[in-house]
C-alpha cells in the first residue's frame, strides 16, 4: 500500500470527517480486542452517515457486524424512531460490537442478530419484515451474490444497496482468479448487471485500507 495514501485518509480525518473520541475509542477498542483490522475507514464510515441522512434512510440493515465499527456510522445518523439489523455469524464478533455499541447509547432501534446472514435474510423476508431503506453488505464476499438475492427482496422502490469490497487490490478484473471472494464479487457484479430492476456504479478507492472500492446499487422494483 502506498504510504501517501494513509497519509492523505489521515488529513481528510483530522479536516474533514473528525471522528469525535467515541469513534476513536471504538477503533482502539477493536485493536485491543484483536479483531482483524477490516473495518470501514472513517471517510467510508463518514460516508455512510452522510448516505442516511441524504436518503432519509430509517430502516437500515447491515450484513456483516464484526466489532460494530459501521454499525457505529450509521446508527449516528438515524433518528430516535430509526432501526438498525445487523447480522453477525462469529457469536465472539456480535458479543465484541453489542459491548460496544451499548456504551455508545445511540437513540434508534440497534439489533444484532447471531447466525448465518443467509439464513438471517430468508427468515426475515419469510417473516415478511417492512423493507429496508439502506442495506450494506459487508460479510462473506463468497457470498455476495446469495445476499444479493435477499436483500432484493427486503427492499423496496428507491432502497439503496451498497456493497463493500468490490475491488481487492484489482483483483476483481482477473476472470481466472481462484479467490473464492473475487469470484463471489464477480458472479455479484453479473447478478447485478442482469438484474432489470437495478441500476449500480462501482467507485474505486484508495486509502488507509489499500486500494479497495465499494458499489452502490439502486432498487426500482
Ligand atoms: N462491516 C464491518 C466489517 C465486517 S467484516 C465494518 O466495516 O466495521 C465481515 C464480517 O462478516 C465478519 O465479522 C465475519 O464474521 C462476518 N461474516 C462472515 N460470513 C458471514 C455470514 N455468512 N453471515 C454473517 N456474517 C458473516
Ligand atoms: C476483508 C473484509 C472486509 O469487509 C474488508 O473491508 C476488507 C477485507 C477481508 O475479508 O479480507
Ligand atoms: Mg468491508
């Protein structure tokens, strides 16, 4: 990874996004708790705050907790009358975020729900759960397509889908590659593609994470 980019996520941090100490805090509470060091960054993080709050987002649903770090964004931009799901596989993961994100005290609905996303999501749309406004996937990239199709379903007309991870270093492009988790981006992107009721664009970027990117996805079902 490119020093200068660290660097220059660092400026925007200190200028622009100014994680306040509970952030920070939190970001040092999941060193401690050894956890990998895969959250979003904090201009991703910021971003996604933004994102609620310009959709008007109240039901959000995140596929992949680990310590809470983006569950923390965007349960600071939804209001009192908000809901946050959040599906975890890893029991230690969701014990790790709920600890937390309790000493955080956000006034929406926060909900962390142990098991398999995919199970998750079926059990929710089979309890014909109200749609999500806003939905992050974030969890097993092998896995993305298979989120895919349930998110779909537990969206709405004009929810909006954002996916994590779309890019890996630019592995993404390799239609050869035998990286369980390219391929999963991959089969996701030509889901995506075929799909007549989405519209999406992918964003590169570049960062304390390396260069990476995410995709963002309307729904118009
Ligand atoms: N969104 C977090 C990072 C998530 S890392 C942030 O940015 O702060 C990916 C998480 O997905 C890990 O905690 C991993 O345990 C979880 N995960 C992996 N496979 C999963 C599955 N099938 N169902 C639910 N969670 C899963
Ligand atoms: C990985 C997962 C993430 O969600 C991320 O943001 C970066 C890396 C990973 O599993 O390697
Ligand atoms: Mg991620």
């Amino acid at each position: 990874m490119e020093q200068i980019w660290a660097d220059v996520d660092k400026y925007h941090d200190q200028t622009l996004v100014k994680p306040n100490a509970e952030f920070v805090n939190l970001q040092n509470a999941l060193i401690e708790a050894e956890l990998p060091p895969i959250s979003v960054t904090p201009s991703l993080g910021k971003l996604l705050e933004l994102l609620v709050r310009f959709h008007g987002s109240r039901r959000v649903l995140e596929v992949g907790t680990l310590g809470g770090y983006s569950t923390a964004w965007f349960a600071k931009a939804l209001p009192a009358n908000g809901y946050l799901l959040t599906l975890e596989i890893e029991p230690k993961h969701a014990a790790i975020a709920r600890k937390n994100l309790d000493r955080l005290a956000f006034p929406c609905q926060l909900e962390i729900k142990v098991g398999d996303a995919v199970q998750s999501l079926k059990e929710l749309h089979e309890s014909q759960a109200r749609p999500f406004d806003l939905i992050f996937i974030d969890a097993d990239k092998s896995q993305y397509p298979d989120y895919l199709d349930w998110c779909i379903k537990l969206a709405r007309k004009g929810s909006m889908i954002i996916a994590d991870n779309v890019v890996r270093e630019g592995a993404i492009i390799d239609e050869r590659s035998e990286d369980l988790s390219v391929q999963g981006v991959r089969r996701f992107n030509e889901a995506v593609s075929r799909d007549p009721r989405l519209q999406a664009t992918a964003i590169q970027t570049v960062g304390a994470k390396g260069h990476d990117g995410f995709c963002v996805i309307y729904v118009d079902k």
